[in-house]
C-alpha cells in the first residue's frame, strides 16, 4: 500500500512476524481498575477513563496510547503509576482507536481535557505519549487546542509515512484518512513551528525498526530545538516496546516540574 503526503507518495512493505510482539500502547486487554478511584464514562461515544491520585491531585496527566489501545491500556501499572503516588490524576481515552493522529482523535483530546478537568478541578499540565499517541497528542497541541505545560514522548510517532513496517499501519493510516494521502497538517514533523512553548522530553532507540528514532524521535528533538522549544532526550534500548522506555523513575523526574 502507498501512503502520500500533498501527492508525494512512499511505498513501504510491512513486516511479517512468526510471533506476536506487543506495541507500545498495546495491552492484554484488562480493564485494570483501581477501585473507586477509577471514573470511566462515555463521552460522545468514546470511552473516558481517569485514574485519580492517592489523596488530593497537585496535577492532571493525559495519557496517549499506541496502536492497538484503548482508554484502559497501561492504566493502573507501574509506569502511570509512578505519577499517581507523587500526586497526579491520570486520565485516558480511546481516541477513535487506530487513528493515527487523524480530526476524530483530535477532537477526543479536546472532550477528555475538558472532561478531566472539570473532575479533578485542575487542568491538564502534563501531556504523556505513546508511539502512534505522539500524533494525536502533537496534532492536538500544533492545531489550536489545549496546550499543556509539559509533553513526554516515548518512542512517538512524527509522521505517518515512515511506519510501514508496523504490522497493519498502513492499512490503518489509510482507513484513519479515508485517503491514501495524509494532510500535512495532520504529519507532526511538519509542524514544528506551531507547536507551543512547552517542556518536551523525547524517550527513543536506535534499535527501534517500527518507528525509527531518525525518521521520528530524532527529526522531533532537532525540529523542536530549531523551533526554540525547550527539549530533552533519553536514549533507551530495544526494539519497540522494550520495556526500558517505560521509566517511571525519569516520568516522575520529569513530571515533578510540571503540576
């Protein structure tokens, strides 16, 4: 399948693989609750989940999920959670699915933010991304909407055009645009300039071959250096997935500013 940005089109074969491997945002499908300190509602036809902190909440967290999740995927586990002990509420959706940063899940970050502040009587100041939630999350903020103080990306996502070897990607992309051509609007990469001044911290590995570091994580830290932002980096190791880009220790580290 070719996928195209303004008619430029790129080709690119998926992957096959004899095993399953989980990517990041991907989960085993539990709901993982908390009790009653888990609200989950539907909110125009998306599930909204939050996840509030042990007492008070000093913030609000937004997470992003990767391909294949849902508002419940990485809720409640260790990595999140690292939030939730230092103070922070964490809320979720699920962002139309495989939709790859698409108007649909733009328009959910826009109903969850709202949603999740009027819960926790706090607006949302930290942004958490993963893989493909690096589109939705970057588009969100390029386009006009909420713009947090704080954005952490692990393995994300910049642009659409450089993840054929996801298995499914490019038939999702496709589906997600109703197009084989993806608006450059839509390809964080080419937005850089509009994104607003924030705290960003970009979590990659050279070993990644879903989502290449230098065709994503590394064209964001530079762009966002270029645009004046302020950035940090961690490189971490393994393929996608790999468990060392969910450091709840450097999340927290991170977050401890952001509230």
């Amino acid at each position: 399948m070719a996928l195209a940005a303004n008619g430029i089109r790129l080709w690119g074969a998926a992957l096959a693989f004899a095993t399953a491997v989980t990517l990041a945002g991907c989960g085993t499908g539990s709901k993982n609750p908390d009790g009653d300190k888990t609200i989950v509602e539907k909110v125009n036809g998306q599930t909204m989940r939050l996840d509030l902190a042990g007492g008070s909440a000093k913030g609000l967290a937004v997470w992003f999920h990767g391909q294949g999740g849902t508002a419940d995927t990485r809720m409640n586990e260790a990595w999140l959670n690292e939030l939730r002990v230092n103070g922070w509420a964490v809320a979720s959706a699920d962002f139309h699915g495989n939709a790859w940063g698409n108007a649909d899940a733009v328009a959910d970050v826009a109903a969850l933010t709202k949603w999740a502040a009027e819960k926790v009587g706090k607006d949302a100041t930290l942004y958490v991304a993963g893989s493909m939630g690096g589109l939705t999350s970057l588009n969100s903020m390029a386009q006009g909407g909420h713009a947090p103080k704080c954005w952490y990306g692990t393995m994300p996502v910049v642009d659409q055009l450089t993840v054929s070897n996801v298995p499914d990607a490019d038939t999702q992309i496709q589906t997600a645009y109703g197009s084989t051509t993806v608006p450059q609007a839509s390809i964080p990469a080419h937005n850089f300039n509009t994104l607003p001044s924030a705290k960003y911290r970009v979590l990659a590995s050279p070993e990644d071959t879903w989502v290449p570091a230098k065709q994503n994580a590394d064209v964001l830290a530079a762009g966002l250096q270029a645009a004046g932002k302020e950035v940090t980096t961690l490189a971490v190791s393994g393929q996608h997935g790999d468990p060392s880009h969910f450091n709840g220790s450097d999340l927290a580290r991170f977050a401890a500013d952001c509230a």
